[in-house]
C-alpha cells in the first residue's frame, strides 16, 4: 500500500507488491502471493497460520483482510505479532460510518451500489432454496467468480460450502485486492490524513486482538476483598444473598423510620422516600443528588448504597468469576470503533470498572505499569481542527486554560468551564456568560463548533478530522434538534480525539515492543502498559516521544502541544 505522503501514483502501481491477502473461510484459509499466478498457500487453519507467522517475520507484509477481527485472530490467538495490516471492515466504518461492515456491504458501497440491495445468502426454507441460483450466483454468473453479473460481491465469498478450492480462494483474494485499492483511492479523495487514518485503524482492530487475549492483570484475592468491604462476603447461597441484600438496603432505610419497605431500586419510590426526608428532587440522578449530601444524611447513604449496590450487581463475586481468568487476567471483547464517533469499546468492565476495585488491578511480580494520560486533550484537538492560530497558542502551555483565563480576563476554572461548555454546547450559568467573550478571542474554533452545531440540526453527515463520516441520524437516537446538534459539535471533537489516541497507541505499541513492554488497557484517553521494572523509564519516556511523532504526523504540524501525564505505578489506583 502506497505511502500517503508520496505523490498521487495510479491505484495499480504497485498494489500486489505490499499487500498480502489472508482469506479465511471456517477451518480453511490462504494466503495468496503477490505475484500474479504465483503459489496459493491453501489448507487448513493451522497450516496457514503457521505458514503466515514465517511470512510475517521474513517480509513483514501488510495483511489484507475482510476483518482483522475474524481473519488475524488466529495469528493472534497463536501469538503471531502482526505488524501491518489493511482492514477492509474498519476502513468502511470510516468512510461510510456506522458498525455494519459484512463484506457485502463494504463492496456495494465502495461501488456505489445500494448496500441495502446486495444480495443475502441463502436461507434453509423452501423459497431461498428455490431461488438460490439467482439470489447467490446471479443469472449466467461464473460459479467461480467473487462478484457476481450484477456487479454485487456474491453473499457467500466466505462461507465454507463455495470456498472449496484454491480457484475460489484467489477469487476472492483478487476480490479484495480490488476492493481495498478502491478504498484507498476514496480515502485519498478526501486527502492524505483519511489515509493514514485507515492504517491507524487497521492497527487498532489488531491491538484489540491482542488486548482480548491477553487480559488486564488483576489480584483476585484484592478483588474479593474489595467487593467484600463494598458488596458483603461472597454469600453461601440465594437466601444468605438476600440477606446481605437487606442489610445493606437497612443502612440507608434506618434515616427514615416507618418507610423500610421502599424498594431502593424503583426510582420513584427512591423520589418518595427523598421528599418524605424534605429533598424534593426532579430525579434521582447523582448529579442531582451530590448537593443535597449535607442537607439530609439520607442523601448522603443513597449515594455510597448505589456504589456498594453496583459493585454486588455488576461488578461482584460473580463478574470476577467469569470474567477473571486463572492466570489473574481481566478478559473481555474489544472493538476498535463504536460505530458513532469512532472510539475503542471494551466489555466485561475493562472500560468502566468502578474505582473501588481500581487497587486490584496490579502489576505481575517483577513488572510495573507505565501509564500515561493525555491531558485537556478536547480543547487541543480543537485546536488542530479548526486551525485557530490564537487557540493554537494556548496549548504551548502545559495547563492551556490559564492563557486562555488571561486572555478573557476571568479566572482559569471559568475559563475551563466556558472552553467544555463550548464543545458540549452549554449556554447556560458562568459558562454562558463568558461564551461571548471566547467567541471574540478565538472565532475560527467556535465557528468550526458552531458549524458542526447546524449540520447536526440539519440533519447532515459530519467528517471528523481523519475522515471519519458520522451519521447523525444513526448516532443520535434521540428526536431533539438541539440535542442533535450538541451531540454533533461534541462527536466531531470526540472522533478527531479518538483518532489521534489511536495513532499514539499503534504507535506505542510498536515501538515499545523491542522493550518487552505490553499494552494492558486503552481507556479513552489512557494507555497503561506492562514492562519489567528495568525498563520501566525507558518505556515511559517513548511514551512521551511517540506522542510528540503520533500528534505531528496526525496533525500536520508541531503548531499545537500536546502533553501527557506519565507515571510509574505498582496499582492502577496509584494514578493521580
């Protein structure tokens, strides 16, 4: 695959010399040359795997995939370190948007057909069997070719009753040859960024792989014991558990006398025993509830039961039993998109286990963790989007908001409040009243937010900075115009942030690897990696050179400074 900052060569130049197609098809797979006619390497799973894990460490080539989710996770799985590779799944997502990416849907769009009219495959019943012919193959279609007369990809290119031999194989190799050639050539359309942005992507569906088989370290016997101090001990059966049940709901139901049969889980009934204590509240949502905490000790108990409550339900003995393995690894699937904004997801806790049960999470004997944080990344990537000199100036600063405070003439919290009230779209308080002034000081940042403000109203598609396409009406599933567009003025800030994290991530995560160093979690903004104690500051400080390469490389320019927050820790708790 060309290099995205070379001049604009013609899409064959050279494409079947950097790219390797990988086609798996159940228990089958191949690997098909380079060369034209050369030899396909077809057989079972193993084999191939095997075959492609000395291809990886004699050519480093760039894989090509339907889905690095599906095709590489056996290389990974068999611990193959897959450097490159062309994700043909995730490039769709970026350039059309959304999570829908069977490979049907990708060709269709990439030629311009209806995705929506792309033929399915055949089903079990009587009418699919009977119109099976047409609906697969099409009429008069080559029952070894990948696309069909009509010009659709046939619905079944990867599935094991047609993938049958090595003609079909290179069927479809050639297939997706095409296809991502096309893409390529798309991406190039809206500019080199979009480029570099689909191999950051790639990049991410292969980390994800890697971060699902390996796990985040956990102490087990930490864990019981912090969800014992927050949930009770491990209860013997359902009738003790309903026992610590109740004596956990008695701590809060113990303020108010004569109402100990609400049911502290029905929110309305949680409204009632509030307004019967004298807080009258619109809901029952901590935000709302945190300033009451010293008007009635009831407050004060429902919010520390809701933390003990989430961790008994969510997050206790029974999460920490299927989840955590015997090797103490915190598992769960990982995605390199949400098919919104464009940010990682994680299950199983990775993404949001409460803090609580943070000092469990706990480097291996002889290891640390090495974890960095980006800081204000929002208002700085703001600055790298919108091109605001002025704007661009404050990040020079290790805290942006204090020039920014300066040059309003307010103090630096308002200040921080007014700059995120205007990427979230919140007029209203302190924030509010110093808006008027930042769109004074920096016009060229709050018009790109305000613009992105009207195209979400309107009901119009956005484009992060790397090209990534947000549909507005898939994304937001809210009816509100407003909402809408201050979800619209956030997502295109949120998904150029989510962009850069991902190239710093890629990034480390290949540069660190000569180091021993392994990626552990990537939370939004945070990566927390695994390295031996001796090595430890070494890792840290390329964290911080691969932030300053990722950002320049991403951005265009060294115009906007970006910091992170790199510590050394034992517990993922020990972070400040």
């Amino acid at each position: 695959m060309r290099d995205p900052t070379t001049a604009d060569p013609s899409p064959a130049s050279g494409w079947i010399r950097v790219v390797l197609p990988l086609v798996v098809v159940g228990d089958r797979a191949a690997v098909v040359p380079r060369e034209p006619g050369g030899p396909v390497v077809v057989g079972d799973l193993a084999t191939v795997v095997r075959r492609a894990a000395e291809l990886e460490v004699q050519q480093h080539p760039r894989w090509l995939v339907a889905s690095a989710a599906e095709a590489l996770r056996p290389l990974v799985a068999a611990g193959v370190r897959v450097q490159r590779c062309w994700d043909v799944a995730e490039v769709h997502r970026l350039l059309h948007g959304g999570w829908r990416a069977d490979l049907a849907r990708v060709w269709a769009s990439a030629y311009g057909l209806d995705p929506d009219r792309a033929p399915k495959p055949a089903g079990d019943d009587l009418f699919d069997l009977l119109d099976g012919g047409s609906a697969v193959g099409g009429d008069g279609a080559d029952p070894d070719a990948a696309v069909r007369p009509d010009g659709y990809l046939r619905p079944d290119v990867l599935d094991p009753s047609w993938a049958t031999s090595e003609s079909r194989f290179r069927a479809v190799a050639a297939a997706l040859t095409e296809l991502a050639a096309r893409q390529e050539q798309q991406l190039r359309d809206l500019g080199p960024r979009a480029v570099a942005a689909a191999y950051s992507e790639s990049a991410a569906a292969v980390l994800c792989l890697e971060l699902e088989r390996d796990g985040l370290p956990v102490d087990r016997r930490a864990a019981e014991d912090l969800i014992a101090a927050a949930a009770g001990r491990r209860p013997d059966d359902e009738k003790d558990a309903e026992r610590i049940r109740r004596e956990r709901d008695a701590r809060v139901l113990v303020h108010t006398p004569g109402r100990e049969g609400t049911d502290l889980r029905n929110p309305a009934q949680v409204r009632d025993l509030l307004a019967a204590a004298g807080v009258s509240v619109p809901n029952t949502r901590k935000f709302v509830l945190e300033p009451f905490r010293q008007t009635h000790p009831l407050v004060d108990a429902l919010l520390e039961w809701r933390k003990e409550e989430r961790i008994a339900t969510t997050y206790g003995y029974r999460w920490l039993d299927e989840h955590v393995g015997p090797d103490g690894r915190l598992r769960g699937g990982w995605t390199a998109c949400d098919g919104a904004a464009g940010r990682m997801t994680a299950q199983n806790g990775l993404h949001n286990l409460p803090a609580p049960l943070r000092p469990a999470v706990v480097a291996e004997p002889g290891q640390v963790f090495v974890r960095a944080d980006l800081g204000q990344i929002e208002p700085r990537v703001l600055a790298v989007v919108s091109g605001d000199r002025a704007f661009a100036e404050a990040t020079r600063a290790d805290d942006l908001y204090a020039p920014v405070a300066a040059k309003l003439g307010i103090e630096r919290k308002v200040a921080k409040v007014a700059v995120l009230a205007a990427m979230y779209g919140q007029r209203s308080g302190a924030a509010g009243r110093a808006l008027g002034d930042l769109e004074r000081a920096y016009p060229v940042a709050m018009r790109l937010l305000d613009d992105a403000y009207a195209s979400g109203v309107a009901r119009q598609p956005l484009r992060t900075f790397g090209g990534r396409r947000i549909n507005l009406d898939a994304a937001w599933a809210g009816s509100d115009d407003g909402g809408r567009g201050r979800f619209a003025r956030n997502a295109v800030i949120q998904g150029s942030a989510a962009e850069l994290f991902k190239a710093w991530a890629a990034t480390v995560r290949h540069v660190t690897a000569p180091m021993g160093a392994q990626i552990v979690l990537c939370l939004h903004d945070e990566l927390l990696l695994q390295a031996s104690e001796e090595r430890a500051e070494e890792v840290a400080e390329a964290l911080g050179r691969c932030l300053h390469d990722s950002a320049r490389r991403w951005a265009g320019t060294e115009d906007v400074r970006f910091v992170a927050d790199t510590s050394i820790i034992r517990r993922w708790s020990d972070a400040k």
